[in-house]
C-alpha cells in the first residue's frame, strides 16, 4: 500500500485530503498541517521553503512516504524544485502544473481569472504555465485568515465580494482557486460568479489517476497539526463535519 504525504500551512490541504480519500482510500495518508506557522502566503520564498523543508523530512524519516502532495499553493509556487532536489526519490505532485492542465481543458472564451495568496501570485506560476490566455490575477491573503477562523458573517461576505470585484469584472469564465484554503469559500464565490471554478483537489485527482490504482483495500489516516491539537479537530469538525483524531508534532 503506497504512503502518501500530504502537506499544507493549516485546514486548506484538507480540501484536497478527503476529495483524495474518497477516490482512493487504497492508501495509507499522513497530513501536516503547520497552523502553528499559518498563513504561509505573507511570507518570504526562502521562509516557505525552510518550513515546508522541514515538514517533508520529518514525513519521509518517520513515516516513509512515497509520494508527496503539496496540498499548498504558496509551497507549490515557490519550492516545489527546492523539496524535488533534496529528496530525489520521492515522487511529488504539486498543484501548479495539475491545475493550469486542467484549467486548459475547460476555458472557454480565453479569460482565466486566478485568485490565490501574494506567494503564489507574485511567482507568477499560474501565469507562466497559462501564456496563451489572458489572465486576471489577484493576491486575497485574507481569504485565508477568514477560512482559518472558520467563520462566516456578512462583513466577511462583503470583504470576499470586494476582493472579487476586479477579478470578475473581466468576463472571465473560469476561475483558478490557487489557494487550498479557497474552496471553502465556495458556498460564497457562488453568489456571485455562476462560471468554471477550478480547485487544486480536482486538478490533483486528475493527475493521480495517472499514478494510482483503485484496489480494494482500506488505508489509514493520521492528521497531525504543529499547533493545538484540539483547536485543529474543531476547525475539521466545524468545516468538513468529520470527527478525527489530531496529533500536535513539533518540527523545530
Ligand atoms: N493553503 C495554502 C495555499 O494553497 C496556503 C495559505 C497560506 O497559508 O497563506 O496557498
């Protein structure tokens, strides 16, 4: 049975853990959700490569993953390459590639909209792999904050539609969430763009039905959070409504 890794700054990589699970549960899973370090998308590249660095080691000593999903944005964009060198064997799926792949088989009128935190924006990952559309990019670092809290009153609405505004005033028809923490904001985009959305989860599935097969086998699941344990069940249960057991880890 393949271990796979599954890393994110906090709840967001969970959108992607439990779409991942469902389809193939045929797989032992370990996420790391370094809340403790949350959000990632302020911080500098050589920042988000040290800590994310230190997430796939401990992954890769104590858990002996063979595969790697970088459920993050913010660590996709910038280390990706960085974690691919130090640890030459482990396969890695990121989410920049997946998604602009999958973002290219359903764009219809050439206007992409990509909103995702300032990391990922300012690397220009998404627009480097989209050249050939005309893209609408914009950072919302504090969709993040508002995932995290896990709440949502009408203020926040009204703060997401303004941060909305200039993206989708461009007649996009697709909308990259370039962000794992996004999708759970869904509920909300809706009310105001009825076009694609995209998220990492579905470009990440589709990848891994080059690399996994379905058997029928059951795997296990351990979560482990850098920061309180109990505050991490809470925001699963409040987000997901799953009761799961978290394990707090200390990286440094
Ligand atoms: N969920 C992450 C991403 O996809 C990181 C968000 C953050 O920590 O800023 O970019």
């Amino acid at each position: 049975m393949k271990n796979i890794g599954v890393i994110d700054s906090g709840v967001g990589g969970l959108t992607v853990l439990f779409d991942v699970i469902e389809e193939y549960p045929n797989c032992n899973y370990y996420y790391i959700g370094d809340s403790k370090n949350c959000p990632y998308g302020i911080k500098s590249n050589n920042e988000i490569k040290e800590l994310s660095y230190k997430i796939v080691k401990y992954l890769k000593e104590n858990k002996n993953i063979d595969i790697l999903i970088i459920a993050c944005n913010s660590i996709s964009s910038t280390s990706t390459k960085f974690l691919q060198e130090k640890f030459p064997n482990l396969q890695i799926i990121e989410t920049i590639i997946p998604t602009s792949h999958y973002t290219k088989k359903y764009v219809k009128n050439n206007k992409i909209g990509i909103i995702a935190t300032n990391a990922t924006i300012n690397s220009h990952a998404y627009e480097n792999n989209l050249k050939e559309y005309q893209t609408f990019s914009k950072a919302c670092p504090i969709f993040v904050n508002i995932v995290e809290n896990g709440f949502i009153n009408t203020n926040e609405e009204e703060i997401i539609f303004k941060e909305l505004k200039s993206v989708l005033e461009n007649d996009i028809d697709t909308l990259i969430l370039g962000c794992t923490h996004f999708p759970l904001l869904i509920p909300t985009i809706r009310k105001v763009f009825g076009g694609r959305i995209v998220t990492s989860s579905k470009a990440i599935l589709s990848e891994l039905d080059n690399i996994l097969i379905h058997e029928n086998k059951v795997g296990n699941l351990e979560i482990y959070t850098t920061a309180e344990a109990s505050v991490f069940k809470e925001q699963i249960k409040n987000m997901f409504h799953r009761n799961e057991k978290v394990n707090k880890i200390e990286l440094d």
